[in-house]
C-alpha cells in the first residue's frame, strides 16, 4: 500500500531523514515510533505531499506520490482538525465537500463515518459540548469520510484519559479488522504493543529497526527482564555477569537481561549474600526493546 524508499530531507543545515525505507502493507497497522524531532513528523508530512524531499521515492497504491494521491489518505493530526461551534454533522459535511464528494455519496459516507467512530448518536451536537475522547474520535472520522485506502494516526491518544484511550484503541482494532491500513504514531509503547502488526523504530530519520512485536524480541540479548533493588548494586553486577545476565539501566531501575527464564527461587540462589529489598522477573516488553536498539549504533531490520 505505501511503500517509501531512501527518502532524504534536510532543513538548511540538519539532515532530518536519511535514505528512510520503510513498506507497509493492505490492512497493516504499522506503528512508528520515535523520540520527538526523530523525524515522524516531517515523514507524514512527505506523505501528505504537503512537503517535497530531496530525494527518495513514495509510493500509495503504487501511484507515485502527488496532488491527486491526496484523496487516497486520511489524516487524523494530533491537533484535532474540528470547529468548536459546529456540529458532528456540520464538520463532516465541511470536509467531505473539501474531498469533492457528491451529495448522495456524502450523506452516505458522512453516516458510515460517525457509526465507525460511535457517534452517530451525537451527529448533532456541537463539538464543543463533546467530551476530549468523542472529539478525538470525531477527528478519526474526518479522516475516514472520503474512504481513503490509508489512515495516518498521529499520536491518537495524546492528552486523553485512560477510558477515553481505551475508547480509541477499541476503534483502531475496528478499523484494523475491517482491513483498514494505518499509519500510526505513538510515543505510548503499550499502544504500539496493542495495536501494530509492525513497529518501525525511527532515529535521527533512520528506521534502526522493524518488524512485528515477536520480531524485535529476537534482537535482544535476553529472554526475560529481572528487576532487583539492593543497597549493594555493585555487587549484585558481578553476581549477575558470572551467570552470564546482562545488566541494564532502565530508568533508575537495575535489570538484568536473563539469556533463558529461569525459577524465581533459583535467581534468588545466585543473590543470596547480599541484601535484597525486592526483585521481580518481567517478559522482554517494547519499551526494553525501544530502549536496547536506540541506544545501539547498528541497523537491524526484520
């Protein structure tokens, strides 16, 4: 469906992107993820062709990129693009004119919209009276009125509370099962976790690495996380290293990389002359993963 290919671009001085590659395919959900000024947005803008590269090649539905792919994407910005004093209806109809439907399509549509978002029951009131989720939600819906082949989310779920993001993760998993391609950004590691069939990770306009969830556990040196806190951290190190784990700084926390998953009450053999104050074992999650690879020079791709 989209298909980017050593896409370069650089702001006077600062090279933004460099030779970025990366496919997503029909009905994928492909999370990109990455730092802020790591290039996300200057990617989606390329896309939007709101912003011409320097170099490089892009691709939707195998047409190349221009004013007429325009109408094959769908973009739900992180700014909700709504006005206030308008209703559900009234700011779909807005849009849905800008896309050049005709008025039966656009009745149509406009309906088919405000049901995928569940707001068909608020069509008509105004945005401002609608809570933070249902106006992210009516966002997505502008993205959707026009039955584009590809949806850009950026950062759907920033700002909202945790059953307002719950409200918006159940709406892309619909979308996602009704075969829609979505590109989506997050800097929330658990929403990638849950919603993407691939995860690009992006620095300093790079992918370092790309595949699904499974995938990029493969490239960590370890099997399981182990947290330990004891007021003797040094030697809890040399401890670990002549087992053969990895130590790690997640945050303030030491963990250890266990090259296998081992008993809790064999870990605590290995630690048994020094003080512990706690200490749990936790599977390899995306935010070790995001951690391992951005702070590693090379390129590992899936």
């Amino acid at each position: 469906m989209l298909r980017i290919k050593n896409l370069n671009k650089s702001y006077k001085n600062r090279r933004v992107l460099k030779d970025l590659t990366f496919n997503i395919s029909s009905g994928e959900v492909y999370g990109l993820l990455g730092a802020n000024g790591a290039g996300k947005t200057t990617t989606i803008n390329i896309i939007c062709n709101l912003l011409q590269a320097d170099s490089g090649h892009i691709t939707i539905n195998n047409k190349p990129i221009s004013e007429n792919t325009k109408k094959l994407i769908g973009i739900a910005p992180q700014e909700n693009l709504l006005y206030k004093t308008l209703s559900c209806i009234e700011n779909l109809n807005f849009f849905a004119d800008i896309y050049g439907l005709d008025k039966s399509t656009k009745i149509q549509q406009v309906e088919l919209a405000l049901t995928a978002v569940n707001l068909l029951d608020r069509a008509n009131s105004p945005v401002e009276t609608l809570s933070g989720g249902m106006q992210r939600r009516l966002n997505i819906a502008v993205a959707l009125v026009h039955q584009p082949r590809l949806v850009i989310l950026d950062e759907p779920t920033t700002g909202l509370d945790i059953e307002a993001r719950y409200e918006i993760w159940e709406l892309i998993n619909n979308l996602k099962n009704q075969g829609m391609t979505i590109l989506l950004t997050t800097h929330l590691l658990d929403e990638a976790e849950k919603l993407c069939n691939r995860i690009g990770i992006l620095k300093n306009g790079k992918i370092l690495a790309e595949g699904s969830l499974s995938d990029l556990k493969q490239l960590i040196p370890g099997q399981e996380v182990l947290v330990l806190k004891t007021t003797q951290e040094q030697e809890a190190i040399a401890i670990a290293e002549k087992s053969g784990f990895i130590s790690r700084r997640y945050g303030s926390d030491l963990t250890f990389l266990l090259p296998e998953p081992l008993e809790l009450k064999e870990i605590l053999t290995k630690f048994d002359n020094i003080p512990i104050d706690s200490i749990s074992r936790q599977p390899i999650r995306l935010e070790h993963i995001y951690v391992e690879i951005t702070q590693k020079n090379e390129e590992f791709r899936i």
